[in-house]
C-alpha cells in the first residue's frame, strides 16, 4: 500500500511537471481537440486550481467537502504566467502529499474515505489532462502502463459515486447487463454490471452482453475518459451496441 501511494505521488508530480513543459513551449490559446470549447490554458488552469484544492483538503484533513471559495489559488492575471503558476503551485502540492499519512481520514466523493483516495484521483487527473495538453500541442506521449491499468480500474471503482457532480451516471441502470473492458490479446480485465438501482464492478463473467477491448491499455484509458470513441481504430467492439451507446453516452465525466 506505501508503494501504491508512493507511485501516486511521483506521478502526480512528473504529470504535472510535464502539462507545465508543454505549455511553456507552445501556444497557451492553442484549442484541445478532445475538450470542445477548451484552450491549452484552460488545461493549465483546470489542473492547477483542483490539484490546490486537492491539497487543502488534504492539509486540513477536512471531513467534509471543501468549498472552493476558501482556497486561494493565486491565479495570474496573464495566461503567459500561467505554466509558472502551475509549476510553482505543483512543489507545494507535492509538499503536502509526501507529508500526509495515506491512512488519515477525510472527506472523499467515492469510496475510501482517506487521504489515499485523493492521491490516487490527483494522479489519474493530471495523467488524463496530460494528454489533453500533448494533444493540444501535437507531441502526445505515452503513458506508463501500470498507471493506465489503475487509471481504469480507478475511473470504474468511482464512476458508481460520481452521480453528485455527473447527473447522466444515473441512467446508468438496467437488469443485470453486463460489459466487460480489456486489452487486445487479454483476457477481459474488468467488467461492470448495471442493476436496477446501481452498477459497479463484478467479478468475471464468462460471457459478457458487451466487450469492449483497446489495442493497449492507453487506448482503453482514453476510451473509458471518452478522449476517444468506439470508432477509434485502436477499439474494438461486440456484443449489444445499444448496451454501449449507454454507457458511453452516461459514463464520462
């Protein structure tokens, strides 16, 4: 559990390093292909003001949620200080986690109820935003496996609790269908089943009602994150496809 959290931290830090490098060296009003409506400094912005709030409430070890008005972000003014900010701001969350016992209780949106869930939530965050920034500035790397495989893991783990700031998550119910999530060449690595009054992980079935399977488990992030659709090249899909279009219509956020 120390190594899990450890990795958390160190991925945090080298994601959000990163998203800080790329918007150094390229145009902070650059469009982000995925996210209609977004900016390269709108990345920038996002990631910088939710790691700070992340970390206050971690700080405080708060038991409830922390509004936002009582952070002091420090946002500049200007967007080219932007990545500055970011980098500046990104020591002194790292400060924080590197301090926290990972047992400590706090508020969490999902299940855990620990410091620990914030840091792993921080890591997949700065992890998927990071890909939003490359993108915008065409230089997309890719990921570290160990971290894409629990980045999807944590995305299905909490999706069931999202339902307060993602409304659509609700629709997300049926009798008892099942959709399995893999990478090519493997076995089915997680499956989710929608009941009638909730879904969630499940253990193996041996037929799923719907697989969805990614050439590498990057794709299968992006896919469950809805940076890419079933359409992509690197997906593929069978089984019910009005099963599919369910989820992927309800399930991002």
């Amino acid at each position: 559990m120390a190594e899990t959290y450890a990795m958390h931290c160190a991925a945090i830090e080298r994601e959000g390093a990163r998203i800080g490098e790329v918007a150094r060296s390229h145009d902070l009003s650059a469009p982000v292909p995925c996210c209609p409506g977004w900016t390269l400094a709108d990345v920038v912005e996002h990631i910088g003001r939710l790691q700070q709030w992340f970390a206050a409430m971690i700080e405080r070890r708060s038991p409830e949620r922390l509004p936002f008005a009582e952070v002091d972000f420090g946002l500049p003014a200007d967007f080219a200080d932007y990545p500055e900010w970011l980098v500046a701001r990104q020591a002194v969350v790292a400060k924080v986690l590197r301090a926290a016992d990972p047992d400590a209780a706090m508020y969490t949106w999902g299940p855990g109820g620990t410091v620990r869930f914030w840091a792993r939530r921080m890591a997949m965050e700065c992890l998927i935003h990071r890909y939003d920034a490359e993108l915008a500035a065409d230089s997309v790397t890719a990921f570290d496996p160990a971290l894409a495989a629990d980045g999807v893991e944590e995305f299905l783990v909490n999706l069931p609790s999202a339902e307060t700031f993602t409304p659509a998550v609700s629709r997300l119910r049926g009798d008892g269908q099942t959709i399995g999530f893999g990478v090519w060449g493997t076995e089915v690595d997680w499956t989710v089943r929608l009941d009638a009054d909730s879904f969630g992980l499940v253990g193996a079935v041996a037929d799923p009602d719907a697989v969805v399977s990614a050439e590498t488990v990057d794709a299968l992030l992006l896919l469950v994150y809805g940076r890419i659709g079933v359409d992509d090249p690197r997906i593929k899909a069978k089984g019910d496809a009005d099963l599919l279009e369910k989820w992927f219509t309800n399930s991002r956020f």
